[in-house]
C-alpha cells in the first residue's frame, strides 16, 4: 500500500488547502513541517500560490532552507516577488546559498538593483558569489543566461585513478551529472568522456587516450532560441558553453530549455492571438490594455479599409446586392486561409525545418492554393446558383473571387512570415490579427475586381 501511495501524483484540493490554513492559523508548527516534509518542493509552491501571503510567509519561515529555495523558483513570478520583499537581504542569501547559480541568478536579477547588491554582499561563499556575479552580466535571452557554472569536467592530462578522485569532488556540488568534460591546459574543450569508458579504463590510463573528441557545444552569447534549436536537433540533456576563445565556461541543462520553449510557446500564442506582449490574465487592467489595444486599432482600421472598398461600389450593388451577401463568406475564406499557410510556416521557422528557396516555396502555395480553392469554389458555385438563386454569371463571380482570393492569401501568408524573420522580427506576429486583417482587405478589393471584369459593370 505504501508503494501505491508514493506512485499517486498529487492533487491539489481545497480540503487540502482548508487544513493547511487551518494549522497556520493554530500555529501548530510541528504538524505543518510533517505535512510538508512528505511533499514535493513544486507542490509545496503550488498550495502556496493559494494561500494569503501571510499565511505563504508562515509556512516559508518554517520549512529548512534547502526546500525553501527550491520552493521559491516553482512560486508564481507575481507571488514570489511579494516574498522576496518580505524577506530580509540576509535571509534571500541564505536561501541564494543553496541553489544553483543559474537558478540563484535568476532570483537575484528579478530584485531591484540595490537590494541586489545588499543580497550579493550577504553570500558568504566568495566562488559562489563571484559566479553569481559572472552570470549576471550576461543577457537573459543568451546562453550565458542560461547557464549554470556547476559542472564536472577533467583535465586530458590526468590518469583514470585521478580523475575518479577529483570527479568525486566535483560531483558533489552538482545536481545531475549529464555529462563529463575534458578540458586541455589552456581550459579550453576538446571533448567529453563516457562514465562507461572510464569505469572499465586502466587506472594508469590518460584520459587523452580515452575521451570522445567530438562535442558539441555553445557560444556563450549564442541567442537562447538558437541553443533550443541545437539541443534539440541532437537530443541532448545538457550542452556546455564556451566562450569566444573555446574556454569551458558553463554549462545548460535541459529543464533550463524547457522552461525557454515554454516561454516562446507562450509568447508565439500571445502573438498570434494579438497580444504584443507577455501578459498574464491577474495584470493590471491597464497592463491588458496596452497589450491588447493596438491589434484592435489594426483590425478596426482593416474594418474601416473593407468597408470602405464597398463603399466605393454602392452603385453596382443596387443591381447586384446578392454579392453583399457573399461579403462574409470571402473575408473568412481569406483570413482562414492565411493563418493556416502563415502558422505552417512559422512553425517551420522556429523548428528550422524552412528549407529552400523561397520561389519554389511561394510556388508550392500557389498550386495549394488553386487545389483548394477550385474545390472551395465549386461547392459554393452549386449552393450560390440552386440555393440563393443566382445568375450564371454571378456564381461565376463568387467562385472565381474564391479561387483568386484563397491563392492570394495563401502567398501572402506564407511571404510575411519569412520576410519578417529574415528582418529579425518574430514571424509569430503574422499568424495573427496582422494576417486577418490584410486578407480580409486584399480579398474584399479582389472580390469587387473582379465581379467588375466578370460582370461588365
């Protein structure tokens, strides 16, 4: 039963959340820490998110500071930035002290400058500080950012039985050892080195004679986003940094990305939903309002644009009023279509799957497109005619709209994309309003073209 238990995941309830508030508020102090010591740290921070923060701060204060700073980087970023202010220079040090020094860097930079000094200046450990300190100059968006300076690596130069003394050492002061790096004199990387290759080696072997010369590796001010691509690419659980002379510096590990996708995925859905930029639904209303509002004059304005576009055509459409009622049916038709080829290719782009020159690329759309649009075109060509009773030559309009309208955007959809990231501008903002928008203009003015062509008028 025992086991059975350890395997049940845990579930957040209110009953739960009821009797921790409950003990906190009979200050029984000993039931509290058993209850939390048979909790994971992430669910530990996950029942705090629901507490006041009085009560959070109760429960922090009691729980050993090793759980405390691992609780502190699975806290809600909003929840953890009231503890820390709750929390003395002195006790964020204590705290810093136990975690890594990527995770401690990336408590220290959310504080405000200068209680990030009087944090820093609180850290006892001097090698711990000053590779706090080193991680802190570096871009969060850049390798460096994400790196952490705990590793374990060797020299070629040493023997087996040498490294495996020296390794234990090392290995104490890091959480997973993914892998071993081999460094030369100069301490740059040539290589790492299989825990397999080094059990079963002599112990008077060098280990020049045994590590794997091909690695790969990291620039330290390589962009996030291209070390996601990398460490993906090679199914790698951790990657080492290097800087621009090849010196081992660092290294990231995998959950370090994940938590960078995690963030572009968001950012990427954010933008395609038109909202510019990272905003969480507990914002300030004004915080909302800046990030939702210029989509909303774009589409207003693209309202503005179709409406006008008809406008200018009043004439014909007191002898053709039926095609007002097939405006609807070409402004959808297109912005579907766009978004479809544009979040294709975006997707593309942030795999790096986007092969080939962009002509065939167009090209392939096109015919795509035509495919899809005669299909399109006839089923709404035999609804318009026996359905809405339209002339021949009407329903040739709708269809012929269709089949241009649908190849139109899908090229459109598929150029913005790759002309935005060839500029360095997120290809995620054209899946969005900015795609609708232009396509429901380019397909309106399309629209009334060619009923003009078609119709004579």
């Amino acid at each position: 039963m025992s086991e059975e238990k350890e395997n049940i995941q845990f579930q957040l309830s209110d009953e739960l959340i009821d009797q921790v508030e409950l003990l906190v508020e009979q200050k029984k102090d000993k039931e509290l820490q058993r209850l939390f010591s048979e909790i994971h740290y992430a669910d530990i921070a996950e029942i705090l998110d629901e507490l006041d923060l009085e009560e959070a701060m109760y429960v922090i204060k009691l729980l050993d500071s090793e759980t405390t700073s691992d609780v502190l980087m699975e806290l809600d970023e909003d929840n953890r930035e009231k503890v820390l202010k709750n929390l003395s220079a002195k006790e964020i040090a204590e705290e810093i002290e136990e975690l890594d020094t990527d995770d401690a860097a990336d408590i220290i930079s959310e504080l405000p400058e200068d209680r990030q000094q009087e944090v820093i200046s609180n850290i006892e450990d001097e090698d711990h500080k000053a590779e706090i300190k080193e991680l802190l100059m570096y871009d969060e968006d850049t390798a460096g950012g994400l790196m952490a300076k705990e590793l374990v690596k060797v020299y070629e130069t040493w023997t087996v039985a040498g490294c495996l003394r020296r390794i234990r050492g090392q290995a104490k002061d890091v959480t997973r050892v993914h892998s071993i790096y081999v460094v030369n004199k100069q301490n740059k990387l040539v290589g790492r080195l299989s825990l397999k290759d080094l059990i079963v080696a002599k112990s008077d072997e060098k280990i020049s004679d045994i590590y794997i010369k091909s690695v790969d590796s990291v620039n330290v001010h390589d962009d996030a986003e291209d070390v996601v691509k990398v460490m993906q690419k090679y199914d790698l659980e951790a990657i080492p940094v290097v800087d621009n002379y090849q010196r081992l510096i660092g290294r990231i590990t995998i959950d370090d990305i994940v938590d960078v996708m995690k963030e572009e995925a968001e950012k990427d859905y954010q933008l395609a939903a038109g909202i510019t930029s990272d905003v969480e639904a507990d914002d300030s209303i004004w915080e909302l309002t800046k990030a939702r509002l210029p989509w909303l004059l774009i589409g207003m304005f693209g309202g503005i644009g179709a409406a006008t576009i008809i406008t200018n055509f009043q004439v014909v459409l007191k002898d053709y009023a039926i095609l007002l009622s097939f405006v609807p049916l070409i402004q959808a038709t297109a912005g579907n279509v766009g978004v479809q080829s544009s979040a294709i290719v975006v997707q593309g782009l942030a795999n790096d799957t986007i092969k080939g020159e962009l002509l065939k690329r167009l090209f392939k759309e096109f015919l795509l497109g035509l495919v899809n649009g005669i299909a399109i075109a006839l089923v709404v060509l035999i609804i318009s005619h026996f359905f809405f009773q339209t002339s021949y030559l009407v329903s040739l309009t709708i269809g012929a709209a269709l089949i241009t309208v649908i190849i139109i955007a899908a090229l459109i959809g598929t150029f913005i994309p790759i002309f935005l990231d060839k500029r360095g501008i997120d290809p995620a903002v054209a899946t969005g309003p900015f795609i609708t928008t232009s396509n429901d203009i380019f397909g309106i003015l399309l629209y009334f073209l060619i009923a003009k062509m078609i119709l004579g008028f």
